[in-house]
C-alpha cells in the first residue's frame, strides 16, 4: 500500500467512528432549497485574475522600479494584451501604522512616489493612477490580523515595519473599515491579497511576539492541528471583509484574494466570501511542492466557477526546478494551472525575461483554456500517483485535455474517448497547445509517449456521449456546493506532501487542509470510482448526504440522474432520500434508499426553471458520513 492509499485507510476508519446527524431545519438550515443562487457574486472575476505580483521574485525587497519595470514589460512584451492585468505588491511596502490618525503610511524609501512633500503622508494614489494609465490594474497586500507574514518569518528583511508595538501593527485588525477606505477610495487599488499570519503566527509563545515584540494574538488558526481551528470566527472576520470591500467599491471593480493557505476549512466557506482563496501552503520552486500545490484543488473542481476561484497559489515559472533549464517542468506547471482555473500571476522579474520563459506565460491557447467563460475547472478523467489526465469542458462544448506524467520516467497514456465524453466510434480531432496547433485525428484512442514531468495540452472535438446535453461533472462552473455535508472537517490525505520548506526535522509533513469527503465531479467524496450497489459509473457526482447545490440550468429542460448510496460510504444502516428543487420549489424526491440497493432512476422537466437545487437528506441521523451519487446526473434539451 503506498502512503496516500495508507492515509486514505486510516482516515476512513477515524471517520467512521463518528455519529452525523442529520441538520435541524430552521432559518439557519443550508439544506433549504431557496431558488437564490448563493456563490459570491460581488468583484471582479468573472474569469480567473491574471497579472503579475512581487513576492515569488523578490519577496520582502520590493521597490517601486521593481514594479513598475514589470508592469512596463507585460506591456511590452503584450502579455497585457492576452489578459495579465494586475500588477500586485505582496509584503513589504509598508513603514508603520502613523500613532497620530491610524493611517498605513508606505516606505516611501522604495516607493518614492507616494511621498508628499513637506508631510508624513504617503499615498500610493500617483502609483496606482500610473498603472491605470498603462490600462494595468493595481494590487496590494494586508493581513487580517493585526501583523503580517514577514514580521514572523522575514526577521531579517530591511523592509518590516517600524516604530513601536502599535505602530508596527499593519494588517487590518482594528483598523478594517479605514484601511479598506483608503486603499480603495483614496489610493484606488483594484485587488487585495489578504494574509491571515496575523491570526495564526502571534501567539504569546512565539519567539519574534518576544522579539522584537508583537502583541500576542491566540491563533484561530493553528497550522499543523486543523481539528482546533475556530473556523467560524475566521470566516466572520473575512465575511466582514468582504462586506467592507464592498461597500468601498460602488463600482464592484474589485477582487478579494483570501490567503488562508487551505487552512480554516476555507474550501467550504472562501466561494461565498471572495473572489478566490489559497488551497494550500506557499509554493517554493520545486516539483514536488508545485505537485502538493497542484493537488490541493485538483479534486476541488465543483468548489470553483466564475467569480470565486480556487488557489493554488501564485506561479514559480522561471525559478529552480522551472527555470529557463527546466522548460519541460516550467509547462507543465502552466498547463496545470491554466487547466484548474487558477489565477495566472507570474512571480519573476519580468525585467530580463527571456523569450523562452516569455513564450509559457504567453502561449494564447493556454491562457484562453484558463480563461474561458464557462469558468468549468478541469476535472480528473483519470487518476493515479504517477499520471493524471485532465478535461475541461470549454463554453463552445470542446474539450481542453492535459495527460500529465508527474514523475521521473516516461510514460505511453492512452486518452480514450471515455475520458473526453465523446462517441467511442466517431473521430475525434485533437489540437496540440505545445507544438504549433499541430492535428492527430483518432477514433477510440490514441497513445502518446509523455515525458518525464512533461504535460501535453490539447483541445478535442468530437462527438459528444450526450448530444445536446451536459454532464454535471462537465459542468462545475454553473454548479454551487452550498453545503457538502461535511460536518467533522478532516484533513484531506489525498496530496502530494512534499517535504515542507525541505526540512525533515520533526516527524512528517502530516495532512493539514480540511476537505476530506467533499463533493467530488466523476468521482465519490473519498476519491474512488461511483459505484451504488452491483454498479459502477464513470460519470456523475459523488458528495455526502445532508447536502444542497445550487445548478443553473441554463435553459435545459431536463434533469435526470440515477441515485443511490455509494459504497465508499461511512456507515451502512441509514437511508437516504434525494430530493430535486427548480426555483426553491420541490420537483420530485425519491423513496428512501439504502446501502446496497441498487440505482434508482430520476427525471425531472425543468420547464422555465432558472435555478436547480440538488438536495440529498438522511432519514434521521447517521453514524459516520453517508457518501452518495448523483450517478449520470445530466440537463438535456
Ligand atoms: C504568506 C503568503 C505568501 C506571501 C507571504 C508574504 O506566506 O502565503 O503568498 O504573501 O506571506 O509574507
């Protein structure tokens, strides 16, 4: 058994000793159909941000030449023309908070244009006009606690905060409102990246609070034991943030990046809060932390869709294992994140880029799979510690395709038409994304040698299984998880865990992000194949019951499934009833079904129906989770 399957074992049997009750109902109760679809829908992210931001290069020594010699470059080079818009400052900008008014002021030491002559005021106002005049967009970098990231882990950066304990407290604890005033109505910023080491790093036994001395804050979020997170408290705190974003942006020009690190069980509550959050920790420049990164929102593809994104993190191309040596690695990591919806920021000093790194960041097809406006995340048609393959169903109904070898030998994979939900016996046409659009037509399947970490990217038309329809699981950019089911969240032990910071001290890189059993695209929540009683299926979706989402539909008129309990559940003895809303009116329900029964079918007309909601209830309470699937879950016309 290798390690992730040895994990996977475990946790199954912690989770099974567990009693899940079924929710009450009440005005609280997330299993009430509304009609209302519920994903943040404030900001600006009908597609995934794009830009640049300073950390990944520079981290702490970022200065104003920096920027805006990189902004000046994705001018230049046209990447702002295929979409890289945003140019982000990270950690670093800030001088202290002024004792006399509470206002952030800059260090205008390295941005020497948001000094006001003759005052102690700084704005980064002529800064931010300057981007806007370039048609570039600007964004900065706070914390939800009261001190950032650098000031615990940056101990030697010129660039931390200064002045006395108060005056060295930045991030937005205490000061919200004022703070989100001025970087957006005074200083005109268009993005924020909001850090939460404020709210995890502080506590009073932590050797900088002594030295140089912050005041202690008792973490909400405790990195290594996600079990004692005060998830709902964290989640307040960006919810007020999110209501403050706002009410300071009449003109919803705005994005809000939540950078809780996957931690907080942000999975469940960052899609109806920002704009897009962190899945995992920080991203180094190594293959196996890109993996760990990768892995951390590949089996997410139903949390994510247009507005509210998934994160795993910003990209490392041109550094370490995806520098200008390591081109094969560097595509890869591209397409993988082009793939998954992830915001495109490049993190290198675009000032001497060379063409071969420019060309990554620039190929167009890649960025317009990432960019797509059905905003559907690539899901997983096939899985294993060795190769993945990965479709994402585009808005014109073709499909973009990665075959993903992640290790260190070659590998033939067969894509099959099953993989693409296309007709077995009809051609399919595959355009190469890395090799000049180059054609391979086939019928059935086709094998490709894959390199060693290699990714080929393609785009496939054919024939589709489902000729006027849509699977759900191809469409999880009109799918909302309002409520998975998870009641207990536990670690998710699916991920690559790459040897964290490459320091083996300690006794293991143990799962952290909570997630474990949440609704999953052709697969069930604990990542096996769906299967309900005798049978299994390649397509549908896999969630727990005491679940709802929210599915536009889009003008389809009809929504049929077959339903069952999935073997991969916790407990056997509770029923379950399914149960399918139009506009928060109920359409049809099921008979209770049990483990072991066989799938029973469902079909409902939509007639008119602007909003769908699937709903799965226990008979009573369980004894552990009950995992089960919307087996073929299809609209039709
Ligand atoms: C955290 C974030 C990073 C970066 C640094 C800045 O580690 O996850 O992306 O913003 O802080 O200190």
């Amino acid at each position: 058994m290798n390690s992730r399957a040895l994990a996977i074992a475990l946790l199954m049997v912690s989770a099974a000793s567990r009693s899940v009750a079924a929710p009450a109902a009440g005005p609280a109760d997330t299993l009430a159909a509304t009609g209302q679809w519920t994903a943040h829908a404030r900001g600006h992210a009908a597609t995934p941000p794009m830009g640049w931001n300073s950390w990944n290069a520079f981290r702490t020594e970022v200065d104003e030449q920096k920027v805006m010699g990189a902004a000046q470059a994705l001018v230049d080079t046209g990447l702002a023309q295929l979409g890289y818009v945003y140019v982000n400052i990270d950690d670093g900008w800030w001088l202290r908070r002024r004792g006399s008014d509470q206002r952030v002021q800059v260090r205008t030491s390295i941005f020497p244009s948001a000094r006001i002559p003759n005052t102690d005021d700084t704005s980064f106002k002529p800064f931010v006009e300057r981007l806007h005049a370039m048609g570039l967009k600007a964004g900065l970098y706070t914390d939800i606690g009261r001190n950032a990231c650098s000031q615990a882990y940056d101990l030697h950066s010129p660039n931390l905060p200064e002045g006395t304990v108060a005056e060295r407290e930045v991030g937005l604890f205490g000061h919200l409102d004022a703070d989100i005033r001025v970087y957006f109505r005074d200083w005109g910023f268009d993005y924020l990246k909001v850090d939460a080491c404020g709210i995890a790093d502080y506590g009073a036994d932590r050797s900088h609070v002594k030295t140089p001395g912050y005041r202690a804050f008792e973490p909400l979020i405790i990195r290594s034991q996600p079990a004692r997170e005060r998830v709902e408290e964290v989640r307040a705190m960006y919810r007020e943030l999110s209501d403050a974003l706002h009410r300071h942006n009449p003109d919803n020009d705005y994005v809000l990046s939540i950078c809780t690190w996957g931690q907080a069980d942000v999975r469940a509550w960052g899609p109806s809060v920002g704009n897009s959050w962190r899945t995992s920790g920080d991203i180094y420049p190594r293959w196996s932390r890109m993996l760990h990164s990768f892995d951390s929102v590949a089996t997410r593809a139903l949390y994510a869709r247009p507005g509210t994104w998934n994160d795993p993190d910003m990209l490392f191309i041109g550094a370490g294992d995806f520098d200008e040596k390591h081109l094969t690695e560097a595509r890869s990591h591209f397409t993988l994140w082009a793939m998954v919806n992830a915001p495109l920021l490049i993190g290198y000093d675009l000032r001497g880029a060379p063409k071969s790194l420019l060309d990554i960041w620039g190929n167009a097809s890649l960025v317009a799979v990432n960019q797509d406006r059905a905003g559907n995340q690539a899901v997983l048609a096939y899985r294993s510690d060795d190769v993945d393959i990965l479709v994402k169903t585009l808005s014109d109904g073709t499909k973009g395709v990665a075959l993903f070898n992640r290790g260190l030998q070659a590998y033939d994979i067969v894509l099959t038409a099953e993989h693409l939900k296309l007709d077995r016996g009809s051609p399919v046409t595959l355009r190469d994304l890395w090799a000049n659009d180059s054609v391979t037509k086939f019928t059935g399947e086709v094998k490709f040698t894959v390199a060693a970490r290699e990714t080929r990217a393609f785009i496939a038309s054919g024939t589709r299984v489902l000729p006027g329809g849509l699977y759900l699981s191809e469409m999880p950019g009109a799918i909302h998880v309002a409520d998975d089911g998870v009641r207990q969240p536990e670690p998710d032990p699916e991920l690559h865990r790459s040897v964290s910071w490459e320091d083996s001290r300690g006794s293991g890189d143990w799962p952290v992000y909570t997630g474990w059993g949440g609704a999953q695209a052709d697969a069930s929540p604990y990542s096996t194949e769906l299967s309900v009683g005798a049978e299994s299926f390649r397509t549908g979706i896999g969630i727990l019951a005491n679940s709802r989402m929210e599915v536009r539909a889009q003008g389809f008129k009809r929504f049929t499934a077959r339903v069952g309990v999935d073997n991969a559940t916790r407990t056997r003895g509770t029923k379950v009833r399914f149960l399918v809303y139009g506009d928060g009116k109920l359409l049809k329900q099921s008979a209770p079904i049990g483990f072991g029964e066989a799938a029973a079918p469902m079909a409902v007309d939509l007639a008119g129906v602007g909003i769908l909601e699937l709903v799965v209830k226990t008979e009573g309470d369980a004894a552990a989770p009950v995992a089960v699937t919307w087996a073929e879950a299809a609209l039709s016309r």
